[in-house]
C-alpha cells in the first residue's frame, strides 16, 4: 500500500554500474555484537467516542541479528503514568513484559508523564493529549482510474483541522487485501489552511493484487506530538516497504530518557494520542 502527500521533493538520481556474476553465495557476517537494550512500545491510544480505559504498555529487549524467534521480554518493572493535575495510573504486569492498566482515564489538553522503573533503572518520558479530527465515510472519496497506470481503485481521505494550531499526524492504513499496517508520519507544512489530503493505493506485498469491491480498508488517524511523528517518519523511511533503493537507514531517537544516565536511553517512544477510525468497504 503506498500513500501520497502533497509535498515539494527533490529527487536525487545516481545512476550506478554494477556488474553480476552468474553464482551467488550466501554471506553471513560476524557482526559485533552488544549488551542487549530495553525497548519500550508505550503508546496511550484513545478512540474518539470511547472511554479508553483499558491501556497497555509492553517492554521487551533487544536481540542479535540472527537470533530467531520471539524479543525476550522485559518483565518485573514497575510503570505508571501520571496526569498533570496528580492522577497516578499504575500499569500492574499482567503477561511477561506487557503492563496493563484498566482504569485509566484520559483528557483532552492533559499532559502525562511515563515512568518505569526495571532493574533499579528509572525512565521517564511525557506528552500531551491533543484533540483528533473525527473521521467517517464522508471522508472518503474512491475514483476506479487511480494510479499511474490509471485503472486502480484509489481512495482520497480528506480532513480539516485548525490551521491556528500545530497539527502533526500519523496515519495507519490496514487493507484486508494482506493484513498488512502501515504507518506514515505527516503534518501541516504543505498543505493549506489545515485543509489535509492523501491518497491511497492498495496493493499486496507481491505487488499484483489490486483493491477489488468487498475488500475493506481500516483507517486510524492520531494527533501526535511533532517529536512523535518525526519518529515514524523515521522508522517509515527505514522500513523495507517505503525505503527507497539507495535509501541510508537513520537512527530513531525515541522521548524516553535514563533520568542517571542519557547516554542508555532506552529504544522506543512513549505517545499520548486520540484517534478516529472508520472501515470502508470497496464499492
């Protein structure tokens, strides 16, 4: 699936020679290997319309390059997150390394701070819930000659919001056409008077399926921080789906801090977000 976002780009063409060989062989390199790292997923995601009470926040580690099979799981910390008026939500372990808190209760312009506490280290990290535009089927405008080659279902999702304020967003996109989610980071620089518009082109990862009718579209739209959506768009860029071919990988520097020690900040981001989602279904 690819997205398109109206944007002033250069585009730099290197034109390389590379001569092949009839035989390949397989190389695996002795990488240099590390002390494993904490990595944290913590996202508070609130859906427009609901209570967004049940909240979860999974810690795992990081493992070598070749390693098969499952992250090991970061397990025994203690997590909390805390709003700016005193309101502290405890997030007990509930599974190995997922931390789940069932009463929480999130608010509009409330900031609130991440802590945990694994292995006599501390973390912290905080953000600010931001109101989301609501989405619905309105949203969506679908043309049957989309694409470059012109006979591709395209959807175009349009939405509004206050151009007086800072609006940085990210936009996940699941087609039941493969199953795959696809996040994209964006904001308001290049488009006018907060008026917001992508367009969407399905195709499965063996690049031949098409969007057919029945097939259904899953749509989630969050209002991030700008810090968090310059993290996807990095982690985006990075990925194998939206890399281009001579595309260098970046670091991705999360919010999470050691309050002892910067330099063993943890990998991972912590978001406070609203989101809407609607499900369309191709006509």
């Amino acid at each position: 699936m690819k997205t398109h976002f109206l944007s002033s780009r250069i585009l730099y063409l290197f034109v390389i020679a590379t001569f092949l060989t009839s035989c390949e062989k397989v190389i695996e390199l002795d990488l240099d290997t590390q002390e494993k790292e904490l990595v944290v997923d913590g996202a508070i995601d609130w859906e427009k319309g609901t209570q967004g009470r049940e909240q979860k926040i999974h810690l795992y580690f990081t493992q070598p390059y070749y390693e098969q099979g499952q992250a090991e799981n970061a397990t025994g910390a203690s997590v909390s997150v805390t709003d700016n008026q005193g309101n502290t939500f405890l997030f007990p372990e509930t599974q190995p390394g997922n931390y789940l808190c069932s009463n929480f209760t999130p608010e509009l312009g409330k900031q609130y701070e991440l802590s945990i506490l694994h292995q006599g280290k501390q973390y912290r990290a905080s953000d600010l819930m931001r109101e989301v535009p609501l989405l619905s089927e309105a949203n969506i405008e679908q043309r049957n000659d989309g694409g470059f080659t012109r006979d591709e279902i395209q959807l175009t999702l349009r939405f509004d919001a206050n151009p007086t304020e800072e609006n940085n967003f990210i936009l996940k996109i699941k087609a039941s056409s493969d199953g795959v989610s696809r996040i994209y980071g964006f904001d308001g620089r290049f488009f006018t008077d907060g008026h917001f518009f992508t367009q969407i082109v399905s195709r499965s990862r063996d690049k031949n399926e098409k969007f057919k009718p029945g097939d259904t579209v899953e749509i989630s739209l969050y209002r991030v921080s700008e810090n968090y959506k310059d993290f996807i768009r990095i982690l985006s860029n990075n990925s194998s789906d939206n890399a281009g071919a001579f595309s260098i990988p970046n670091w991705v520097k999360g919010n999470i801090v050691n309050t002892e020690n910067f330099l063993k900040n943890p990998l991972g981001a912590f978001r406070v977000a609203q989101y809407s989602k609607i499900i369309y279904t191709i006509r």
